[in-house]
C-alpha cells in the first residue's frame, strides 16, 4: 500500500514539473506579444504628422462632393442629385470619424499642457476651439472662452488650471496643435454645409418624416446614421443615441430634443 502511495506522489510531482515547464514558453510568448502591443501603442501616441493620421481632405473625392454640395446649395433641386445625395450618405460618415482622429490628435499633443481638460470638455468640436483659444498661456483669466462654453464650465475650467500639473508646450509641438484644430473646426464647418444640404432636400426625400419632426432634425438624424437607409433602420443603441445624444460628436442634447413638434407637446 506504501508503495502504491509513493507511486502516486511521484506521478504528481511529475506532473507539476511538467505543467511548470509548459507555462514557461507561454508566458515568454505573452511577453513577447504584450511588448509587442506595447511597441504598437506608443507608436501610434507618438505620432508627429497630422497628415499621416488625418487624410481625409486632401482626398479629390472629397474635394469633388464638397463642390458639388456648394454649387447645389447655390443652384436649388433638380433630378441629377440623387446620385450626390448617395454620395454625402457616405461623406457624413468619413468626415464623423475623421473629426474623431483629429480629436485624439490634438488630446494627445496637449495633454501634457493641461491633461485634465480632456475630462471637462468632451466634446470633440468644443475641445479644438477650447485648445486653440488657450494655446500655451498659463494665466486663463486672461483667456475669454465665453461663447465657448457654458459659464460653469468655463469656472471649472479657470480652476482647475490653477491647480494643473502641465507645462507650456514647445513651439512646434503647439504649432501641430493648433494644425489638428484647425483641421478638426474646417471638417465640422463641412459636415455643416452637408446637413445643409440634407435639410433643404428632405421635402423630397423623406417628406412624412420632415412633417413629423421638421426638415432639420430630419438631416440631424440622417447625418447621425450615416445615410438615408440607416436612418430609416437603426439599431436600438442608434436609436438612444438620437435622442440621447449618445455619439460624441452629437450636442449633449441629442437630435429629437431640437424637434419642433415635441416642443409643443411639453
């Protein structure tokens, strides 16, 4: 019987010596693919060239369909847009998630200047207008952000910056930010002239919806979705987000508050 029990204590021993030596070569290729991960992470924060994270305008197509978006908002309706109606489903799309590129561009370049206010002011159009009015100075009492923002967050703003950690950022690295705002108010004053467009064709593309909720909000919500057969099908998270304001590029309000008919209703 003892020595069936010292068999079988061997046996076991065997065993955690072998499951030892077969955890070693995994958790060095765990190691290995955490560097790995690691190595791709800080390349992708470290980037310096906006151009090579922020593409979309010097693309001729959407050179091409901002054009043609203008010179229809000139003109008036006629029966060749449809093709351009198409065209900017898929433009509203592009311009959304380059604005949210840029955003990370710009956070991350001025993080070390202010890293808190990433946390204030979240919203991706307000955040470029807020660095580009701040820039490097260290005083925000002489920095004007009414109309920027609502007054309690511009208080927060003041004091918090008084507290901060950061430090003025160096010329060229500033000079890049201020490029990524730039960039980031020129594609949101784009995505503006295409629900322009939007709203002054939705009498004809979804004219029960426009009398529902009104022509704007219309354009809103299918800018949102990302075209004229997602707006009409969202998914329920999409749903919330229209009248939520879910997506970080949407007012905090969300699309249906602005509708004209549930204003009444209140």
């Amino acid at each position: 019987m003892a020595n069936l029990e010292n068999s079988f204590l061997a046996d076991l021993e065997d065993l955690s010596d072998n499951g030892k030596e077969n955890l070693d070569p995994m958790e060095d290729d765990d190691d290995d693919v955490s560097g790995d991960l690691a190595s791709d992470i800080e390349a992708m924060i470290n980037y310096d060239d906006l151009d090579s994270v922020s593409k979309l305008q010097k693309t001729q197509r959407y050179t091409d369909i901002m054009k043609k978006i203008e010179n229809a908002l000139n003109k008036g309706s006629d029966d060749t847009e449809y093709q351009l109606i198409a065209e900017c489903n898929e433009l509203s799309v592009l311009i959304e998630n380059e604005i949210i590129i840029i955003h990370n561009f710009i956070r991350d370049k001025y993080r070390p200047k202010f890293p808190e206010l990433e946390s204030i002011v979240r919203h991706p159009i307000d955040y470029a207008r807020v660095v580009k009015k701040i820039g490097n100075e260290v005083d925000l009492t002489l920095v004007d952000l009414q109309g920027l923002l609502p007054s309690a967050t511009i208080m927060v703003i003041s004091v918090i910056a008084s507290t901060t950690i950061g430090k003025p950022l160096p010329e060229h690295v500033l000079e890049k930010t201020i490029e990524g705002c730039d960039r980031a108010l020129t594609l949101d004053e784009s995505k503006k002239k295409v629900s322009n467009f939007f709203e002054s064709r939705m009498g004809c593309i979804a004219p029960n919806l426009s009398a529902i909720v009104g022509s704007a909000v219309v354009a809103k919500l299918m800018v949102t979705a990302g075209g004229l057969s997602s707006s009409y099908m969202p998914p329920k998270r999409k749903s919330r987000n229209f009248i939520e304001g879910a997506s970080p590029c949407m007012s905090d309000g969300g699309d249906i508050v602005g509708c004209s008919t549930r204003q009444q209703v209140l």
